[in-house]
C-alpha cells in the first residue's frame, strides 16, 4: 500500500525495517514459540523513541501523524506483531491523554513516556468485552489524591 508519508515518516520506516531485518526477523519464531517478547528488543526501540511517535512537538517528541504511525507499525508488525502491538496500545494510551488530559497530565505522560515507560489501554472486561460503554470499572477520586479503581480488567 502506497502512503504520502512525512520526510520524518519514510525516515523511520527506513530505519524500523533495517532494525527488523537486524534484530528481530531471525528470533520473532522463536519469541513465538516460547509465548514471550524480546525484552532487548522492546528495549532498543525504546531507545530509537518508537514509543514516542504521537508525543507532539511541543512536548519533545516527533508529533508524527496517524498516517506515519500506521506506516511505521505496518513495518515492524510484518516481522513481528507483538512488537507492533505493544508500540500501538502504548501510543493508544498516550492519545487518551492527549485528547482528555490536562497539560500537567499531558507533560507527566509525555515525559514518562520518553524516559522508557509503556502505557496501557485497558478496555477489555469480562461482561462488557470491548464495548466501553458496557463498562463496569469506575476510578473514584480519593481525598488524599489517590485513585480507588473498582472492577476487573481481561
């Protein structure tokens, strides 16, 4: 599939495919069949900011566009899905922020984000699936600024 993507978004696809090629297409059968992720290799796109990649400019990261982003995780996820998987929920998260958050969420996020933090999208409960508004988990607000989550998630 042909994308119009940014100077910035064909870099990093160029550069996601030689790190695949490198680091993870010899070894994602193996991490399959021992049903496990290879944390070096979480790790060292960590470390080339593909956790990074919806953190805007503002905040310190590329501000990429979903198109790039697609694009990026379409090339990691052909050598290995689970990698492209924990890169998109982790930046899922982030864009919940980003939409909703206040700024101190949003640079608190950001910043957790680009000092090698992974963020999680949590949906998916055991009566409502992933319909959210069938959700029964609630956050409540605590007095002492803590949060008491009540509910379970899959």
């Amino acid at each position: 599939m042909a994308y119009l993507l940014t100077e910035t978004g064909a870099e990093l696809v160029q550069d996601a495919r030689r790190f695949c090629e490198f680091e993870v297409y010899k070894q994602s059968v193996q991490w399959d069949r021992e049903g496990r992720a290879s944390d070096r290799a979480m790790q060292m796109l960590k470390e080339m900011g593909y956790y990074t990649l919806t953190i805007p400019e503002e905040l310190g990261g590329p501000g990429l566009g979903s198109t790039d982003v697609a694009a990026v995780l379409e090339e990691i996820a052909k050598a290995d899905a689970g990698l492209a998987v924990s890169i998109a929920g982790s930046n899922l998260a982030l864009r919940t922020v980003l939409a909703g958050g206040t700024p101190e969420q949003k640079e608190d996020i950001c910043g957790r984000i680009a000092d090698g933090q992974i963020g999680a999208f949590c949906l998916t409960e055991s009566e409502a699936g992933s319909d959210a508004a069938a959700m029964k988990m609630r956050a409540s607000h605590m007095a002492d600024e803590t949060w008491m989550l009540t509910g379970t998630k899959q």
